[in-house]
C-alpha cells in the first residue's frame, strides 16, 4: 500500500519521495533532540513531551480534514468482500497502523519512552505509553477520514480546508507567541506547567504524559483511564462509522450538480449565505478587493516610522499597528457596494432583505479581520512585554473594527462613490464631482475613532497599570463595537431597501 503511493505521474512520484525525504529527515532530527535533553529536569522533559506529543495527536485528526485526500482505505472500495463491518473495522485499523505518518510517531513515541526511562520511569510506563500513543493516533486518523469521506465532497472540501487552515492559524500563533513569551531563567515557567497538568487529563496528552506522571510520584490513576478510553471509544466510533458506511447509499448528485459552485458550495442555502458565497467570490478574485486588502498591512507599518523617528519609545510603538489594522478592516466595506457596479441589480430586483445583503457583505472581512487580528493582537502584547494589557488591546480592537463595520453598513448605502470598474487597473481612480466620496471616508473613519473614545481613554489607563481600566476596555469594546454593528446593519438594511432605485441610477452612471 505504501509503494503503491510512490506510483502514478513523474511530478507525483516526485512530490511524495521529496515529501517522504523531509518527514524522514525531520523524524531523525526530533528523536535525536529528544536524546539530547536526557539531563533535564522530568518536569522540563515533560513540557517537551507533552505539548509536542499533544500537537502530533492532534494533527493525526486535523490532516484528513486539511489536506482533502481520497482514503485508501475507505470501507466502501472493500464492501465486495462481504465481511461483516466489524471484521473489516478491524482489518481496517490494523492495515491503518501500516503507514508512515504512524511510523515517525512509532520513532518519537519509543524515543519518547527512552528517555523517561533514563528519568527513572518504569519500563512498563514507557511501554503501555507507545502502545496507547499509537492506538490514539491510528484511531483518530480513521475516524476523521471516515466522517470527511461522509460529509465533504472534493471541492468543498477545498473550501472548508481553507477556512479550517486559517482557524488553525488563529489558535496556533497565539500559542506560539505565549510559549516563546515566557521567561524560564532556569525552571519550568509556572504557566506550562500548569498548561501541561491540563493536557495531561486531555484525550491528546494522556498517553504522553503518562510515564512523566509517574516519575513524579503523582495520582496516574485519571491519566491513565483517559489514555486507556481514547482508542476504546475512537475504536467504537469507528465501528459506527464503518457500518453506518456500508449500510447506507449516497445520494449521487452532490459532486457533479454542485461540484463547480464554490463557496455557493459552503454557504448556507439563504439569502444572507448567498450575498456572502458571492462578496468572498470578488474579494478572493477581484483585483481591486486584493490590492485594498494588501494596503492595509503596508500602511500601519508606515506609521511605525515616524513614531521611532519622533522618539516614541518601542515598546509603545509596538501596539499601535495592530489598532490602526482593526480601523482599516472595518473601514474596507464602507464603499463595497459601488464595486458591485450594474451587478448590483440583482440583489435590488430579487427582493432580498436589506439586512441580508447588508451582513452577507461584511462576512469577507470578518473572515480576513478575525484571524488578522487573533493573530496580530497577541505579537503585539509580546513585543510589548506586558501581558496584562491583552483584555485592553483585544477591548480597543474589537471596539474599532466592529464600529467600522456597523458605520460602513450604513456608509455604502447613503454615500457610494465612483471606484475603478471592474476590469480596470485597481490604481486607475475616476473623477469624484462631488464631495460625497471624502465624506464617506472620513465619516466612517473619524465615527468609529469617536464611538471608540471611551475605549481609547481606558487603554491609555490600563497602559499605566490600572488593570481594573483593562477590563472596563474590554467588556466595553466588545459591547460598543457589537451595539454599533447591530444598529448599523439595522439602519443599512432599512436604506438598502428604501434606496433601491437610487443606487441602481448611481451603478448605472458610475
């Protein structure tokens, strides 16, 4: 089965031997590293083991669901057979366990193993701890194969993993830039420690964090029933799947009838999914939409200079880039619906809820904004150096980009102006004979700035230590900036519909 992947197309064969060369390579390097902390602390080796091991665990469920490959070992291409689904359950999962991917977390798991016995960890410890490592992993493997061979087709798929891959961005930086935060100065900071014990008691870090239990003399007794009950109901669900798999018909019209829909494909089958299937549409293709989207970045990196320039101290500097992006983002729609140009007709012609048309609009930039700003909130604190002023930031930024997003609603309705056509070069600008494109942007802009001034001022507090400042910010941001959204979507949709025929006259002259 594994030399029957290394055939097919030159380019294949090539791709699969580069990629089987770099896990290799990588397995060899992780194992080597994992022998040459034998010296630690059992506490500094089971922050390694356990948060490693745990993100290995988990990627075993996530890959299936991200990459989007055909299983090789789906249960219909073996429902000739005429074995029994808890036979072929079984075939199944051992054959599952013949890959490399479980091969190179064999060699972490047994290299794993090795050192915990050179910590004093009893053999059998070390031992029950592979076998359970491999059991989890092979186990959640089939089962997220199974249940994406049952729910996403080919090209959603290709959708979804897109959305998934950023989700995972989202909680996979900020971990990053936590752990790279903390200060060891010779020990296990205080905050992995206990961020191990948690995972410790987790289905993807019981069986890591099993011989590490021991040595230090701890209750094994919960761990090792979570390590020991992961595999049995990951094996039952399997079992399930497997028959639910070959007892059930698919209905054979999903991938070819909606096979070239897109995001149409994700969405929900409503007015509101429609407008946003077709607003991510322009926003991925569209030039104009990409090159406002790169801009943003471009210009709060710009402001950094002057600031240093001015003598503004660093670590100040560092949180102001990531405000400024949060006002930019709730700002980018504020004009959304003159790019539209005469397509515009058809939501005024189908009768669409103003609401509707208003939120499916505004659902591309909260997919960019969110994970632009999870990501670039959490750097920012760091470069800071002071953790406490995350609820503040995260308060402000919200606050910001919520009110753009509400006063853009309203904005792109009362006072579109002209923009490039579609198909014109995005820098290529049309003459503006009236003031109302200045006003659009800077009403927004200034409103969002001014709505957000309370926020603002309790920032600036929590900046001088006042913590309690930095929970007025955040509770307050959050609820600011949603308030703003909902009354601005409110009021958008209300215009949208009453506007109907002016905004198809300004498509049709613009």
């Amino acid at each position: 089965m594994m030399l029957g992947a290394l055939r097919g197309e030159p380019r294949h064969i090539v791709r699969m031997t580069a990629g089987l060369l770099v896990l290799t390579a990588a397995v060899v390097a992780a194992c080597w590293a994992l022998t040459t902390i034998e010296d630690a602390t059992p506490e500094a080796f089971a922050a390694v083991a356990v948060m490693g091991g745990a993100a290995i665990t988990l990627g075993f469920a996530l890959a299936p669901v991200v990459t989007g490959s055909p299983d090789p070992l789906d249960p219909r291409r073996f429902g000739v057979l005429g074995l029994s689904p808890r036979r072929l359950a079984g075939v199944l999962a051992v054959l599952g366990a013949v890959s490399v991917p479980v091969f190179a977390v064999l060699a972490l798991a047994t290299t794993t193993a090795t050192v915990w016995e050179s910590l004093a960890a009893p053999v059998w410890a070390g031992i029950l701890s592979v076998v359970l490592i491999v059991a989890t992993c092979v186990m959640l493997a089939r089962v997220a194969m199974a249940l994406t061979s049952m729910f996403l087709r080919e090209r959603r798929s290709r959708e979804l993993s897109s959305v998934l891959v950023v989700g995972i961005l989202v909680v996979v930086v900020p971990v990053v830039v936590f752990l790279a935060s903390l200060e060891w100065q010779g020990s296990v900071p205080v905050q992995l420690t206990e961020a191990v014990r948690v995972l410790a008691l987790t289905p993807v870090g019981a069986a890591w964090a099993l011989p590490g239990a021991v040595v230090a003399g701890e209750s094994v007794a919960l761990t090792v029933v979570v390590a020991i009950a992961t595999p049995v109901l990951l094996g039952a669900a399997w079992l399930g799947l497997v028959t639910r798999i070959l007892t059930t018909t698919e209905r054979p019209v999903s991938v070819k009838e909606r096979g070239g829909l897109g995001w149409f494909t994700v969405a929900p089958g409503t007015p509101t999914g429609a407008v946003a299937a077709r607003s991510l549409v322009y926003w991925l293709r569209d030039p104009r939409h990409i090159v406002n989207v790169i801009v943003i970045p471009v210009a709060a990196a710009i402001l950094i200079v002057p600031l240093l320039l001015a003598g503004v101290p660093a670590h100040l500097v560092a949180l102001v880039p990531v405000p400024i992006v949060a006002l930019f983002l709730g700002w980018l729609p504020h004009n959304d619906l003159a790019y539209d140009s005469t397509a515009v007709w058809m939501h005024i012609a189908s009768g669409i809820h103003g609401a509707a048309d208003r939120i499916g609009r505004l659902v591309p930039v909260v997919l960019l904004g969110v994970p632009l700003l999870a990501i670039g909130i959490p750097i920012a604190v760091s470069l800071h150096g002071r953790w406490a002023i995350l609820p503040a930031m995260v308060g402000l930024c919200a606050s910001l980009f919520l009110c753009g997003l509400g006063l853009s609603s309203i904005a792109s309705v009362l006072g579109p102006y002209p923009v490039s056509r579609p198909g014109d070069s995005p820098f290529q600008q049309p003459q503006r004979t009236g003031p109302s494109g200045v006003l659009s942007q800077s009403l927004v802009m200034l409103g969002a700035i001014g709505l957000s001034a309370p926020v603002l001022w309790w920032s600036w507090l929590a900046l001088g230590g006042d913590l309690a400042s930095a929970e007025l910010a955040l509770w307050w941001g959050v609820g600011i900036g949603v308030g703003v959204l909902v009354i601005g979507v409110a009021i958008g949709g209300g215009v949208f519909r009453r506007r109907g025929s002016r905004i198809m006259e300004f498509a049709e002259a613009s």
